[in-house]
C-alpha cells in the first residue's frame, strides 16, 4: 500500500483558516477506473481509495504510516506568502 500527506489547503471559497492546520493521509489508486457500461458511472473496486485519514500534525501520519507498514510521500506545503497592501493602492 502506498499513500500520499499532505496539508490541506484552503478551498477557493474560505476564507478562515479551518482545518487548515491538519494533515491528511490519502490512500493513492491501485487499479483504473472503469466506467459502468449501463448507467456510463465511474467506478472502481479499490476500496482503499476512500479511506481519507486526518492527524493533527505531520509527525503523526508519518508514525501511522510507519506503525501500519504503509509507504507515504510527503509533500510539503508551499510558503504562505501574504501581499500587504493599502486599500489607496486602489486608486493609484
């Protein structure tokens, strides 16, 4: 089994920092979809690849991981880079 962590960014419509500070841990696919050849679904018969684990920090998905005999890939989130700017630049 192989899984990726990482933290989960915020979504385009929040704007507050919930569960922001959390790590996921998400199973990645071990097989192709299909899609159902009478209703045209998308489906697979990897269950794995529903389980979505949340820890509250990094150090503790890597431990899950490690305690549950699963390869992970971390990836680090980006540097949180905020652009100050006055409400006059506006009108500049």
């Amino acid at each position: 089994m192989s899984a990726r962590i990482y933290q989960q960014p915020k979504h385009a419509m929040q704007s507050g920092k919930a569960h922001t500070d959390e790590w996921v841990l998400e199973f990645e696919q071990s097989e192709a979809r299909f899609a159902d050849p009478l209703m045209g679904w998308t489906g697979s018969s990897d269950t794995q690849s529903q389980v979505r684990l949340t820890f509250p920090s990094k150090d503790a998905a890597r431990a899950y991981a490690a305690k549950c005999g699963i390869t992970a890939r971390i990836h680090a989130t980006p540097p949180k880079r905020l652009k100050l700017q006055a409400y006059a630049d506006n009108f500049r």
